[in-house]
C-alpha cells in the first residue's frame, strides 16, 4: 500500500503544480504539496466510513482491504490526472496571457478542472470495483452499492475539504498579492461558504462585487 499512497502523491503533486501555475507560480508550488495533502485527508476521514459502509451492506472487508483499495483507487486518480497535465498547463497559461487581470477565463477553468477530476474518479473507481470483484468475490450488485456510497461520501467530504484548503488557483484580481496557505471557513469572493455553493456559482457565474468589476471603457 505505500507504494500506491507514494504514487498518488507524485502524481497528484504534478496535476496541483499544473493547476497553480494558472495563478502563479507561488500558487504552482504551493499545490505540489496541497494537492496530495487534500487526497490525503479525504482520505483519513472517509477510511473508517468506507469500511463502516461496505459492512452496512454485507461486503466482507477488513479494514486493511478497504484500505488497501482505496488507494489504488487514489493512485489511479492520481495517474489520470498528471496524464492530463500538459493539457491543464497549456490551458493555464494561455488564461494568463489572455485574461483581463480581474475574473478572466476563471470560471471556464475551474468547471474544466472539475470535470476533469470527476471524470478521472468515475474511471478509478470502476477499476476499483472490478478489483473488488475479483479479489474478494464480491457480487456485482454488492460491488455498485459499495461503489456508490464511496463515491457519495468521498465527494461530500473531499468536496469540503477542498474549499477549506483553497485556494489552489485564483481570480486574476489576486494575482501579486500574498494569500494565506489556507483560507479555511472565509467566504469566497462571491460569498459562498462551502464547496457545494461555489460549485453552482461557477456554473450560474453570478456578478462579482463591483470592487472586483472591470472599469467601464472609456467612451
């Protein structure tokens, strides 16, 4: 199991680098060790609830076994994303050299990162299930109920957690100034206070404040 939790971690911290490099580079270098920190935490809390869970629903686990697959399932998020890197490099940087130094291309970003990973967990987690299937002889219909309340209780607590340890990338408007490594329970700049909030912000893409507005041109 530790070469799979070291292998996700190297992974993961080429995706956060990739992902920062969008703000800046304080923001890249910051996530190569946020980023596998974020997987690692989701990881600590949910451990006892996956194995709680697949005993709810009969699956005979250990906790060691839980333990052991769901870090495949981490390691093979992991691999996914550094696969698709250079493609989130590419898209940061032209976002930075083409924005308008206030909102920019950010919410477009952010819904692409976000479907990238919700994408790449939806495919480890199907291997992760086939692993259940074959090494514990699990039946498939037990293997998609243990499957499902992962991925539901995953998603909440990851979820949160990210928008706890933000920021991993930032408006433009932040850029050049010194944001602390967490912002924790604060308010985002549109004033969504957790994950869920920010999430159908940047799919409505409601007005920013007005001090965040850019000016009106000049006529």
């Amino acid at each position: 199991m530790i070469r799979n939790v070291l292998a996700a971690w190297t992974a993961l911290a080429v995706y956060g680098f990739a992902l920062g490099i969008a703000h800046s580079a304080t923001y890249a270098v910051r996530n190569v060790l946020k980023f596998p920190l974020l997987v690692t935490v989701t990881a600590v809390v949910c451990s006892l609830s996956w194995w709680i869970l697949a005993r709810a629903v009969g699956a005979p686990l250990s906790f060691v076994a839980v333990q052991r697959t769901a870090w495949r399932m981490f390691r093979d998020l992991g691999f996914l994303l550094a696969s698709l890197s250079p493609i989130v490099l590419f898209f940061a940087l032209v976002m930075r050299a083409t924005d308008d130094g206030v909102l920019g291309e950010y919410d477009r970003f952010l819904a692409l990162n976000i479907v990238l990973i919700a994408v790449s967990g939806v495919v480890a987690l199907a291997r992760g299930a086939r692993a259940l299937f074959v090494e514990h002889a699990l039946a498939p219909a037990r293997v998609v109920v243990v499957m499902l309340a992962w991925l539901a209780v995953s998603a909440t607590v990851g979820g949160q957690a990210a928008f706890f340890m933000r920021p991993f990338f930032g408006f433009p408007a932040t850029r050049g100034g010194n944001p602390p490594f967490f912002l924790g329970a604060a308010p985002d700049l549109r004033g969504a206070t957790n994950f869920f909030e920010a999430v159908q912000q940047t799919i409505s893409r409601p007005p920013l404040p007005e001090s965040l507005r850019p000016p009106d041109p000049v006529r």
